[in-house]
C-alpha cells in the first residue's frame, strides 16, 4: 500500500490553467455526477461529440447488463478526430511519427483527412468492405495503422487489431472468432534498425477454411513478401487512384465501433465490443481531464496500437480532442536508454505516457540519462498497464520529472475503454505508486465480494464499478453469456449486480484507492495481458507434455513473468532438460507469440491437487515464490507432492 506519509500537491502554475484546478472542482464534479448521473452525461456528451442527429435518451440500463447509451443520436467517429477540426486546425500536426532509425514524419489534420478518406475509398471500393463487417488490422506502429482504425470508423466497419507480436496461430484464431473477411497488415517494419516481417505471419493464418478473402499490404520495409494472385494487394499501388473524399458513415450511438481480443480466465480470448458514442466521449474528456493536453501541446504515448492503451490514448482520444500525438515505431531503449529523453527534447513533448515496465528499464538502463537532455518542456506524466512500484515511482517523478511534473496512475483495462481511476494533474495531490481516486463520472468502488458492502480501509476488496459508465464494454463477440458471467456474476451491492474489474484494491485512510493485482488467473507480463490458461492450452499441444500448470512470479522488470510447471508424459524423467524448455517455448511462441515465453520452467513428477481434481494454483504461486506454504495441505489428494515440487523448484 502506498505510504500515506508522502503526499505530493500538484504545480501551483500548472494548476492554474488546468482543466480542473482543484479538489473542490473535482468534488463538485464528481457531486453533481452522484446527483444527477444523466444529467452530468448527456451534458458533456452534447457539448464534446458533433452530433449527426441529436441523441433523444442519455442511458437505457433497462436490459442490465446489456446498456444503451444516447440513443437515436447519429455521429460519425472518424469525423469527430478529423473532420470537425479541418476549420480551426486543418495545419496543425495531427499525427508526429517517428520511425525506428529516426526517420520523421508530419502529418497534418488537413492530410490526415486525405489519407483516412483515400483509405477508406480503398476499402469500399477495391475490396467491397460495408458497415459492419469485421477488419482485422496486424501492423506495426506506423501512420497507416491509424489511417487504417480511421478508415473503418468513416465507413462503419469494425476493426479488430491484433498486436504484431502474436503468432500465426493467434492471428487465426482472433480473424476467424471475428469472421474478417478482410486483414489489413505491412511487409513488415524496423525495429533496432534491422526490418523484421509481418505479411508471412498473416500468410500463416490463412488457410483453405479462413474467412479471408483480401489482404492489403501496405509497404513499409520493402523486403521481399509472397504474393498470393488475387487475394493480396498493394496499398501503395492502389491508394494513388483513390479520391480524397469519402462521405462519413452516418452512425448509430450504439453501432459497434471495434473489437479487441483480450485474455480472461478461460483459454480462448474475448473479442471485447466498443461501440461508437459512449467510446469515443471518454476517449476525449479523459485526453481532456487526465493529461491536459493544451493546444500547442504534443503528446506522446509509447504503447502499440494492438493494445487498447494504443486505440484510446494514441489514435482516438487525441484526435477527438485536436490534439498532436507522437507515434514512435521504434524500441524505446535503442540505440541506447536515453532514445525517450531525446524524443522528449526534439519533439518539445509536453505530456509522456508509458508502462511501468518502460519505467524500470530505463531506470535500470539510464538512470541518469534523463539529465542528459533539454526535457523541461514535460508537464505531465502517465504510467498504466499494471501496478507500478515505489521505487520505480519516485524515479520517473524526481529524474524525469524533476519534482515538478504531475503522475498519473491510470488504472483502466480494456473493458472499461478509457481511464476509470487516476489523478487530475491540477488538482490531485499524488502519492508513489497509487492510483487515488474515481474519475469524475465513474462511480468507482471497492467493494466485499461477499457481502458487497464498501471494504474498511486497509482491507482488501474488489475493485468494482456500480454504474454503467458510457465506455463500458458492451459484449463479448459473439457470446454474451460469457460478457454476463465475466464481469457482472461475481459481486452484488445492494442485490444488485455491478462491473467487476478482476483487480483487487485497498483503500487508505484519505480514501485513496491502490490496485493490488488481479484476483483471477490473468496474468501481466510487461503489461501485456495473459490467461493462465492461455499459455497452459499452448504448452499442453507439445506431445510430450501430459500436465501443467501456470502461475504469475514477480519479476524485478515485468512486473510478472510467467512459471510453468510441467509434468511429462514420459516417465523416464527428462532426457535433456534445455532441450525440452526450448521445444515447448518453441510451441509457446507458434501458438501464442514471444511474448507468453515463460520466465521459468520446471518438471514435476505431479500437480497439487484437491480429490476433485482440482489445482491448487495457491500452493504453486507460493512455490514459485519460495514463501512457506501456509494453507492446509491435508485436503490434497497426495499432500507428499508439495515437498517435491519444493525441491525440484529450489534445485
Ligand atoms: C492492470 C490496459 C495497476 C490491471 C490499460 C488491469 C493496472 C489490467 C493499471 C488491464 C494501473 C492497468 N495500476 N494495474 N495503473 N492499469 N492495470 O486490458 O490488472 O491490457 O485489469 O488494459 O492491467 O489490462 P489491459
């Protein structure tokens, strides 16, 4: 829990002109949100959103879980980034990549326009894509990616991005759970100067049986790729053809905007559904509240795209808003740990978001690069992906912040679309390593599984969201008895059943919330998101494996690293044990990506299991530990196994 001892007030003249200057405005807003919820909404949303057609009702919650959110209003997203700032910013930066070998590029509001319209001509025109129907997008980080989100927006077809670190195999499953009859995707891109390829990973998915039918390729690289006659085509060659007009799609609020796959408890990942209005309004107002980004501002967020932190806070939240984004396709410590702070001082960024794990890193790689470089033009700072520690809190506030700028712990995930719990930077005072207080609008609450009542302070509860807010997420593609049982079937207030996060939190004595890690079995690698089960489904496919079992370990740089327990099928033990851990880290990385490789890898002669057949996956994170095992071990069909497991572990 964060040390309430140390508590630090937000700059006195950044508070000035923020948005929200200080806690009695935070408090009237939060007051007035208690009071009169649909009031507070339909408020900012008729304000903030250029409306095709007026909405006539703010939330329906009438079908509980299954929420509707300004109703009969008609908009068109990509409009709402673009089109609506072509009066006041058609010269201004919209987009600021910078490549992996350093390369720049600008990309105005006004030349923006052009190339989502040019692109979403493309899509309409050569491949036939209406609204609706699903686009997997698997790119790097380069404009195109977000020409691309755009494109679908404008015609109303539904992307689905799938981070280009997933394998073939991953690729498939999420293209085929979607039905995309259509993958947008690049040769491929750079990374530490050397190009590394995507096209082949998309050839992989695609069999006889895929609903695919086009591939767009746009070139990046410029490497040599397979070309499939007929079904794979060049961007670059027919994007120059296409008019830079497109009329916008008129959409409905609650028209699904994308789709993002994202690990739960079970094996098989989630498409979550984002739809078009309520998305995009959170999108812009926490831009707005949470990073303050000004007019002449640039901001520059480090995550990918395939990430929903990349969909909110690169691409749709600061176009909503006008505002500049940086995309960066390159390693954040390459050449070396001072890549971000050299950003920072060609590119005058004002506000920087990041992960912990970034964090760590260049604390570890650089710690006094920070120094080395003119970054005083930082106002504020983000972290977001998993819990961030102390240590690596005070670093990033004193080095790079020389003690001036403003953190912002962001606690959201993908469900919930935009951030949910942070500070403001004008007016919350912050303290290391907590998230502190709900978001105007969002009625944020820990709460007692069991009982559903507020926890007292100190104690641990779930972190729960008792309101539907109009980010929410609004279905599982394809199974909405799973989007039930996922995030309404664990807790209850007052008999009724509220939004579960899967993140446990405590409160501390000024009501300042700290997120305490999931309570289920996901697991958060560098903040990247994985289901135990996930990665156990995929060692399970290595012949030779008969049982396993995955569990989270802390990791000094990760954050978490994952430790898999494995039982072989072969009696005879393990012939040679490097070999068997790069044959399944071989099948880890065919069925997942590099990104699920596990940190630790033990053979056991068998799994702690309850006469159920149950894994007792307590007993395995505490090995994994190396803590003392405290629970009762006598329930477990052969208690002797716990003391093997101890010693094949610690040998
Ligand atoms: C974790 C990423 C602590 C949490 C935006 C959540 C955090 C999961 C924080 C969502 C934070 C995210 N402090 N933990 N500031 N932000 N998390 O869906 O466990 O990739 O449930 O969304 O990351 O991961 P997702």
């Amino acid at each position: 829990m964060s040390n309430t001892k140390e508590v630090f007030k937000p700059n006195k003249k950044f508070a000035q002109n923020a948005r929200i200057k200080n806690m009695c405005e935070y408090q009237a807003l939060q007051d007035f949100a208690t009071e009169d919820y649909e009031g507070f909404w339909g408020g900012y949303a008729k304000e903030k959103i250029d409306w095709i057609e007026p909405f006539t009702n703010v939330m329906d919650e009438s079908n509980f879980p299954f929420v509707k959110w300004f109703e009969g209003g008609k908009l068109n997203v990509s409009a709402q980034c673009i089109d609506r700032h072509l009066d006041k910013r058609k010269n201004k930066a919209a987009i600021i990549f910078e490549g992996d070998r350093g390369d720049k590029q600008v990309i105005t509001y006004l030349e923006l326009y052009y190339n989502v319209n040019k692109f979403a001509n493309l899509l309409k025109e050569d491949f036939g894509v209406k609204k609706g129907d699903r686009v997997v997008i698997y790119m790097p980080m380069i404009p195109e990616a977000a020409y691309a989100m755009l494109a679908c927006a404008r015609i109303g077809a539904i992307h689905s991005i799938v981070f280009g670190g997933f394998s073939a195999e991953a690729l498939k499953d999420r293209i085929e759970d979607a039905d995309a009859k259509i993958v947008i995707t690049a040769d491929g891109a750079f990374r530490k100067e050397k190009p590394y390829m995507l096209k082949p990973v998309v050839d992989a998915a695609i069999d006889e049986k895929s609903p695919v039918e086009k591939v767009l390729v746009i070139e990046r690289n410029n490497e040599d790729v397979e070309w499939v006659a007929g079904r794979d085509y060049s961007y670059n060659e027919l994007i120059k053809e296409k008019s830079a007009k497109c009329e916008a799609e008129v959409m409905d609020a609650e028209d699904p905007l994308f789709l993002l796959y994202t690990s739960g408890s079970t094996g098989k990942p989630k498409g979550v559904q984002h739809n078009q209005a309520g998305y995009i309004l959170w999108a812009q107002m926490t831009m707005e509240w949470v990073f303050d980004v000004k007019e002449n501002d640039t901001y520059w967020c480090t995550a990918d795209v395939g990430w929903i932190t990349g969909h909110t806070y690169i691409v749709y939240g600061p176009l909503a808003m006008g505002a500049t984004t940086v995309m960066f396709e390159g390693v954040i410590t390459y050449p070396d740990a001072g890549r971000p702070w050299k950003m920072v001082e060609e590119h005058r960024i004002n506000q920087f978001y990041t992960a912990p794990t970034a964090i760590r890193v260049l604390h570890k790689m650089g710690e006094h690069e920070p120094a080395n470089y003119d970054i005083s033009s930082l106002k504020v700072l983000g972290t977001v992906g998993e819990p961030i520690d102390p240590p690596a809190w005070k670093w990033y506030y004193e080095e790079v912040g020389a003690s001036k700028c403003a953190i912002v712990d962001t606690y959201w995930q993908t469900e919930t679309g935009g951030h949910i719990v942070s500070p403001l930077p004008g007016a919350t005072p912050i303290k290391p390593a907590c998230a502190t207080l709900s978001l105007p609008g969002i009625m944020g609450e820990i709460l007692d599984p069991q009982t559903g009542e507020r926890v007292e302070v100190g104690e641990k509860g779930y972190m729960c969201v008792t309101k539907p807010w109009p980010s929410m997420i609004r279905g599982v593609w394809g199974d909405e008895e799973r989007f039930v049982k996922s995030y309404f079937g664990d807790v209850k207030k007052d008999g009724k059943a509220v939004y579960f996060t899967g993140d446990g939190a405590v409160y501390d004595e000024d009501g300042y919330i700290t997120i305490t890690g999931r309570t289920d079995d996901v697991i958060n690698v560098s903040g990247h998101r994985m289901g135990t089960a996930e990665v156990e489904a995929s060692i399970k496919k290595h012949p030779n494996v008969a049982e396993v079992a995955v569990v989270a370990k802390p990791h000094a740089i990760k954050g978490e690293g994952i430790f898999a327990y494995i039982v072989l099928k072969s009696d005879d033990g393990v012939a040679d044990e490097v070999e068997e851990v790069k044959a399944i880290n071989e099948v880890i990385k065919k069925e997942i990506g590099n990104i699920a490789i596990c940190d630790d890898m033990v053979f056991v002669s068998g799994l702690p299991k309850t006469r159920s057949g149950k894994i007792m996956r307590r007993i395995l994170r505490a090995i994994a530990k190396n803590e003392e095992i405290t629970q009762d071990i006598s329930t477990l069909e052969d208690p002797s196994i716990v003391k093997k497991i101890q010693n094949m572990v610690r040998k």
